[in-house]
C-alpha cells in the first residue's frame, strides 16, 4: 500500500515530507520521492529503494519551499524504478497517487494522440497529462482537476501540485484512504493519520467522490461537481504506534479487516465492461497456451499451499482440466511428470519462497509453461515466471498471512473463469453469473467482519483447550487445513485439519467432551454429509462450533455455538469461511497474550530450504 503525505505551511517542507513518509514506512514500498515548490518551480526528486537512497540524493541540495508532497510506491503498474517512482509531473503539474486507474491505457492513447508524451510505464502519470491537459484549455487549477477526475475509472487517493497557483495543494479520493490535517497555521495531507500525526491530531476523513482544496490557511471540502461540503474536523487520540495499526490492536487484526478493499484491489480492472472476459494483461495474448496445455500443476508452501488445494477444485470445476496441488518442497524430489504441455502455476505472497521457487527452476528446465500468483513486484518469482498474476493485497506485516491468502483465492476463481472461457466450458450467461456473485464478494467479506464481536466471544470461550479438530468436506476442506494452521502459528495450540468425510477413519478417536470441533457446514452438495459428521461429533460430547449459511435453523439445535456467514456460490464459500477462523485465531492467541504480529519461530517469508 503505498503512502501520500503532503505540506502546506511555514515549516521546511521537505523535512516535514520526509518525516511523514518514514512513518508510513510500515506499509512496505519500494522506492520513494517529493515534489517541493522551489524558486517558483516544482522540483521533482525520485529514487528506487529505500528512503535513504532518496535522502542520500537530496544531501546538500537546498529546496526551500511552503508547499510539497511526497510518496512512497508499492508497485502494481510498471517495475519499481526511479522513472516509474512518484510524483509524476506533467507540464506544470505534479501529481502522487495510491490506488489502480483501469482505464488508463485508453486514457493514455487518446492523450498521447494529442501531443502529450509519457516517461514512465505507470497508470498515475495519465492523472498528471490529464490535469495538465485541461490546463492548456485555460481551465483553473481546481476545476482541471474536477474534470480530469471526471474521465477517470478506478480507485484513487491523490494529491496534486500546480506551477500556476504556488500556493494551493489538492488532494482527491475514491476508494483510497486520503485525510486532511489542520494544525496551527498549516494544512497537511495523508494516506493515513500516522504519517502527520506528530504535527496535528485534528483531521477531516474525505469521503468517496470527494476534493479537498488546501490555501489560504484553510481546508474546503468540494464534491466533483464542486459543491462545498460543510466537514467538521475529528480529533484523533490514537498514540503514533497505535495510528500506524489504523487503532487495532495488532497488524494481523487490522490485515484481517482490510480484506474487502484488498479483494476489491484485486478485482479491479481485471472484468470488462460486459461481464464477458477475465482480464490478464499480457496472459495467453495470442490464445495459443491454453490451447497447448493438458494439465496443470498448482506448487506452493504453507498458507499458499491451502490456496493451491482450493484452486484445483476451481480450475478442475469451471475448466475441466487435470490438476495437481502440490507442496513446494516435495515437488521436485519426486521426479515430477512435467513437460511442455503442463502449465506449472507457483503461488507465493512474496515471491521469495526458496522451495517453491526451486520448483518453478525444476519445471522450466523440464519445458513446462510456468505462472506465478504473487503479491511483489519484481519479486524473483515474478521475474522467472513466464506469465505474472499480482495480487494487490498492499504489504503484509503480521508474520501469519490473512489478505495474501484470501486474495490468492480471488486470483484463483479468476484464472479458472479466465480459463474456462478459453476452453468453451464456460458459456456467456455462466460467465456473467460467476462475475456478479465475485463482484458481491467484498461487501459480504463487510458483513463478515461486523461480526467480529460474536467470534470474539466464541474465541474467549475456548481459550484455555489444548487440542482443535478442523472438518471441511469439498471446496472447503483446505479451508479447514488453513483454520488449523491459522491456530497452530498464532495461539500455539494443536489443531488438525481433516476431511470431514475422513473422520471415522481415525480422528473420531479422539473426540470427547474436551475436544472442541470446528466443523466448516455451509448448504452446499455436500450439507447433508456434513450434518452427518456433526451428529457423530454431538454423540461423542464434542463440543462443537459451526460454520454455517444465514437461515439455517437447523444447526444451531446441534452445536454449541455457530458464526453465520452469507450465503454465496460454493465456489466462493471459502473466502467467506477464511475470514471467521482467521479472526478466531486470532482472539484466542490476543487472549492468551501471544505476541500477535510476530509468533515465535516463524518468519514472513521462507527464502532457504
């Protein structure tokens, strides 16, 4: 997730910007830069890296200015570089952004068509010609924006910088965090309350489809009709660690809430207009990959691996191709069958997992097509993939990974409906079906999390078991591997994932009254099955938790407790399944006070075998 911060005022501005943006550095990046007025121009400064290479470029140098802004880019559009670094500047205009324009190549080609020329790969630097597009039309600063927002599609926090008018900074959102600071003869911007916090605790939070006009001392907030929209300022008490975690407790808590704007992140810009195709740009551009494969092979590690268990039910569901899950670290020791004719799909939330990666280099040596799903730009396994799949879940902090996994599960759905298109499996009105259930997906993921109260409760009441048992039937079954899992990282408490179908074959041996069971029953073909389980369980004392479709009056008579989820496609039910145990997981590991964010032993990302 990248970070904005911007200044207006009597301090030195690019102390001011640097300090923001090193509070911000919690959020991961990969380069940085500012755009300072100096002289009567905008000085632009950009650097790859970390934000002391951008320091180290600015020693000595005097930019001397009362207004600014400045950025720290996690990449999505265009390599990290220091072309590609923001603020992007155009004309007379200076412009940084967090969030996706989808319609920028369109933008883009009908722009440079009218003279305009481009110096980055970035979807951002089409804000900074568009603004400065209605400038050279001898529009005011202000209303250029308004109209430059106007031909925009996507997701955008901005805050933009004009020559013209030396004094005025505007910033802009939608769908992207953006705040206004009002301190004691200043006027600050950001991303996120931390990057400023040292300078003023009052804010006004823009709203979707709102402006905000910085000068003269004051803040005016405008909708992109230019109405004014009377904003009184909040207070904001949080400590600077606590405003870093957004007021949760813990990174983990808040990565879990985060997940409906992570999956809508990662939606976006990847469906037409008419519900008709998937959109991976550059994936299979000539048809020609599809059509040369007979079998796919799904290779991860850990959290990622669950993924991969899920995307063979998908991919075999809406494609009718062979699959293969595999764990990374046994794949290329079992002398696997792979050759030209397998699609090798790795997934890897950084792109650094040294066992899956030994994987991808076992597969390409053996003439296999290879895919990566990762959430790093330029991550090794982005680089040595032929094909590359971003999730844009924005950094991971909390070690046990939340947004990576359930965004990996959307790229999934995504890649089986991509290929199930190109098959002829799927027909028009299937596809435009399975698209509308994907596109109601994040405001059910909200659902899901005003929740959290009852899960809450739940996780407290079985804070002190030694043992879980985890039971999921089809589709949902790595579900249940990954709850367990979630709970062995975090709370140290031993937990097994099984099939619910494999129960009597081992794993009823051990259910008593102690045995907390957490059985995963959403109406699906597989419900009555499940309900079957569920009565072995009760007869054996277990203590049983359920997860469970809204309406279902049934179950709540047989188990001890139940969290509802909405109702959904099968297909997508684990997404809504992840959430619940997640936040399960998380209470009871917060109630025995484990340190969260980091559990002993473990590390983010696995880089040696």
């Amino acid at each position: 997730m990248c970070g904005i911060v911007g200044y207006l005022g009597p301090r030195e501005t690019v102390g001011v910007l640097m300090d923001g943006l090193r509070r911000l550095e919690y959020r991961g990046y990969d380069s940085a830069g500012i755009a300072v007025f100096h002289g009567g121009k905008i000085e632009v400064r950009r650097a790859r890296g970390k934000l002391r290479v951008l320091e180290e470029a600015i020693a000595g140098e005097s930019l001397e200015g009362k207004v600014g802004i400045g950025h720290t880019r996690w990449a999505t559009h265009g390599r990290p570089s220091d072309d590609n670094a923001h603020p992007h500047k155009a004309g007379s205009i200076a412009v940084v952004h967090n969030g996706i324009i989808e319609n920028y190549l369109s933008l883009k080609k009908v722009l440079t068509e009218s003279g305009h020329v481009f110096a980055s790969e970035t979807d951002t630097e089409v804000i900074a010609h568009l603004v400065d597009h209605f400038l050279r039309e001898d529009f005011p600063f202000e209303e250029a924006v308004r109209r430059a927002l106007g031909k925009i599609k996507g997701s955008y926090a901005l805050a933009v910088l004009c020559e013209k008018e030396p004094e005025k900074l505007i910033g802009a959102r939608n769908e992207s965090p953006l705040v206004v600071g009002l301190g004691e003869g200043e006027l600050l911007i950001a991303s996120d309350t931390p990057a400023v916090l040292n300078y003023t605790r009052d804010f006004i939070f823009l709203e979707d489809g709102e402006m905000a006009v910085l000068s003269d001392g004051k803040a005016e907030v405008l909708d992109l009709e230019g109405k004014r929209i009377p904003r009184e300022p909040k207070r904001v008490k949080w400590n600077p660690l606590m405003a870093e975690k957004g007021g949760y407790k813990h990174f983990m808590l808040k990565e879990i809430m985060e997940q409906p704007r992570a999956i809508t992140d990662t939606i976006r810009g990847r469906i037409s207009e008419d519900r008709s195709e998937i959109i991976f740009e550059g994936l299979d551009s000539d048809g020609k990959m599809v059509k040369a494969i007979n079998r796919i092979a799904l290779v991860a590690c850990g959290t990622s691996y669950h993924a991969a268990l899920v995307g063979r039910y998908l991919i075999e569901s809406l494609c009718r191709i062979p699959v293969e899950a595999d764990i990374g670290s046994e794949f290329r020791y079992r002398n696997p069958l792979v050759d030209e004719k397998t699609l090798l799909v790795t997934i890897s939330q950084s792109g650094e997992t040294a066992d899956t990666l030994a994987a991808l280099r076992e597969a390409r040596k053996r003439g296999a097509r290879t895919l990566g799903i990762c959430n790093v730009v330029e991550s090794s396994l982005s680089r040595e993939s032929d094909y590359t799949i971003f999730t844009y879940a924005g950094p991971e902090i909390g070690v046990a990974s939340t947004k990576a996994f359930s965004t990996q599960l959307v790229i999934l759905y995504l890649l089986s409906l991509f290929l199930g298109k190109r098959t002829g499996y799927i027909s028009h009105t299937q596809m435009d079906e399975f698209i509308g259930e994907l596109v109601r997906l994040p405001h059910l993921l909200e659902e899901v999390v005003r929740g959290h109260k009852e899960i809450e409760r739940i996780g407290r009441k079985y804070v002190h078991a030694e043992n879980f048992l985890y039971l999921g039937r089809g589709i949902n079954y790595p579900i249940a591997l990954e709850g367990a899992l979630k709970l062995k990282e975090i709370s140290y408490i031993h937990a097994e994932g099984y099939p619910a179908g494999e129960m009597k074959h081992g794993p009823i041996a051990l259910i008593d009254r102690e045995m907390p069971v957490v059985v995963l029953a959403t109406k699906d073909d597989t419900y009555e099955k499940v309900m079957n389980n569920i009565e072995e369980v009760h007869a054996r004392e277990g203590r049983i938790i359920a997860l469970a479709s809204q309406g279902d009056k049934e179950i709540a008579s047989k188990v001890e407790d139940v969290i509802f989820i909405p109702p959904t496609v099968s297909l997508l039910t684990p997404v809504l399944l992840t959430i619940p145990l997640q936040l399960l997981a998380y209470y009871m590991a917060d109630f025995k006070g484990n340190d969260v964010d980091q559990p002993r032993n473990l590390a983010k990302s696995v880089t040696v075998e």
